[in-house]
C-alpha cells in the first residue's frame, strides 16, 4: 500500500466522487436560477468505472470514500455501488452526503450495503422558508430521513447548515439548541461566492456564527465522533451534539486539506476552489491500465495548489455546485 503525498507535503487520502449530477432539490446556492445542461448518461461514470477507479486510488493511499452528488439517493441502485466500494481493500470509510428527502427510504438497506455515516444539508427548520431556499415543500422527508438514518445507525449523522444572511441567520441559534435538545451534530458553514448575486451582503464569517452561539453558553472544544473533515468542532454544556464551523473564506482548511474530487463524468479535481482537473473516464474507456490509472491520479495529486482565492475575488469560472458535491 503506497502514500500520496501533494506538492506541499499534505498527505492525500479522500476521494469525493459525484456520482450524477441529477437533483430532486433546487438550492439557490448550489443550482443556477436557470437549472444547467445535464450530462449525457452515457457520459456519467458507471459503477464498474467508479469501482475501478476506487481500486486503483486505495492501492495508492486513498483509504476514504464520500457519495455526492447532485443528489446520490436518486441514482438507481446505490446501494450496489455502495457494496463494491466496500468490497475494496483499503477503504476503511463510506459516506455519503445526500439532501435527506429519500433517505428514511433507503437508510436501512445503504446501511447493510456497507454506508458508514450520513451528512445531510439542511438550512432551515421552517417549513415555508425551506421550501424558498429548497423549491420543494420536502422538510418533513428530510426529518423522518435523519431519524430513520439515526434509528439504523448510519452514525454520525452530521446537520449542514449554509448560513445566509437575510434568509436563514436568524435560525442559527435554533440550530444550535437542537444539539441540546435532540442530540445533532450542526456543522454552520459559510456562504461561497458562486451563484447567489448578493453573495457579499449574504455572507456571514464563522466568527460571527460563533459570537451569537456564545448566548446559548460556553463551547468546549471537541473531536468529531468520526471523520477528519474541515469543521471545528465544539459542544455546548450538557450537550450529548456537537457544533461544526466550516469557514471556507474567512478560515480556510487549504493547509490540511486532504483530498481530491472525482466528477460524474470521471474528471479528477485536485481542488474544489479551482479550474485544474484530469479526465480519468476517455482513458479508462480506451482501456487504460491501472498503473496508467495511478500516473494520471497522482499528476492531479501533482497539480493540487496550495490554497484558493476567494477572498482575494477569484472564483472558478462556470462552477455549479451541484456538478461537484462540495
């Protein structure tokens, strides 16, 4: 079993992988107002490639594995991917990040496929302000989803909240209140600048976030129950929850981050923040051989840079979030 290791000495061993770019949801920070052009089918990577691709990435290190999407529950049959990604030697962790609302559907049999843990975006508790910012009247799905995914212990299961100022801000504290009262693990994440036009008045720092938790009372540091992710993680008195900050712009995670992204259509990103990327799916379908696999992940490995610049004003150009996962 080899190591990865980028151009600045940060050991690479999580692999991201859309698996479609298909969603049952519209969030306004994540699809343009105009939806996007979808990936021709024959174009999205088949679980045999995705399979094949794990395999060789855990022979060099990648012990890591997160389902994204768009949205992964509405891609058929998942939980067969699921169950070859855990046949594979090496992987030690499969998650998934899913938008809720047809997982108390699928928990239990994602589960006995070999699905270890769940995050699940949701940014508001409100049902009429969940549908503004969703474009569904789904809420209700998405909770029974979270107390199904709890009940077969798909654990932990992580509450990702994207904080907009105006919209959802003044929610942070019910939030907050329900790693008390129900036990969730809330992660508050920043705003990104990509399609919202108000980006800018919208952003609220994790500093901020953090300053109107201190209310509820003190918060002591603490480990996250498992993962090793960007969020810092915290814990009000008395509460069996925790609280995560992921401040993408105002506290960057680039120093340690880990991983790489592969997209629906087989394109390796060294990172999300970027425009580089190397296309694994033409060589895998013209017969490439593993170890040519391996020289083709460790060149995105190679071209991994050392930090993005959002807070300087550069964005990727053409990013849709829901193409990526996150």
């Amino acid at each position: 079993m080899g190591g990865l290791s980028d151009s600045f000495q940060r050991p690479i061993s999580y692999l991201r992988i859309s698996i479609t770019d298909r969603c049952n949801l519209r969030c306004i920070y994540c699809m343009p107002p105009g939806g996007i052009s979808l990936i021709p089918r024959s174009d999205i990577l088949s679980y045999e490639e995705i399979h094949a691709i794990v395999s060789v990435a855990a022979e060099l290190g990648i012990t890591k594995v997160r389902l994204t999407g768009g949205e992964p529950l509405v891609r058929l049959e998942l939980t067969r991917l699921i169950a070859m990604l855990a046949g594979v030697r090496g992987i030690d962790d499969i998650s998934m990040t899913t938008n809720g609302v047809l997982l108390s559907k699928y928990a239990r049999e994602l589960k006995e496929a070999g699905l270890g843990r769940v995050n699940i975006s949701l940014d508001s508790l409100r049902g009429d302000r969940f549908q503004r910012i969703t474009g569904q009247d789904r809420l209700r799905d998405v909770l029974d989803g979270i107390e199904k995914a709890r009940e077969v212990g798909l654990r932990p299961v992580k509450i990702n909240m994207v904080v907009i100022r105006g919209l959802n801000d003044d929610e942070i504290l019910d939030f907050a209140r329900v790693t008390t009262s129900e036990g969730w693990h809330v992660r508050f994440i920043e705003l990104m600048p990509f399609l919202t036009r108000d980006a800018a008045l919208q952003f609220v720092p994790v500093s901020e976030i953090r300053e109107r938790i201190l209310g509820l009372g003190s918060l002591e540091p603490c480990l996250p129950s498992a993962g090793n992710g960007p969020a810092r993680y915290f814990r009000l008195p008395g509460a069996r929850g925790t609280i995560g900050f992921i401040g993408p712009i105002s506290d960057h995670f680039c120093v340690d981050c880990n991983r790489l992204r592969l997209t629906s259509d087989g394109r390796l990103r060294p990172c999300l923040l970027s425009d580089g990327e190397v296309d694994l799916r033409k060589p895998l379908r013209e017969g490439a051989s593993p170890e040519e696999l391996k020289r083709l992940i460790r060149e995105a490995v190679r071209r991994k840079p050392e930090r993005h610049y959002l807070a300087e004003g550069t964005v990727p150009s053409g990013m849709a979030m829901v193409r990526i996962g996150g």
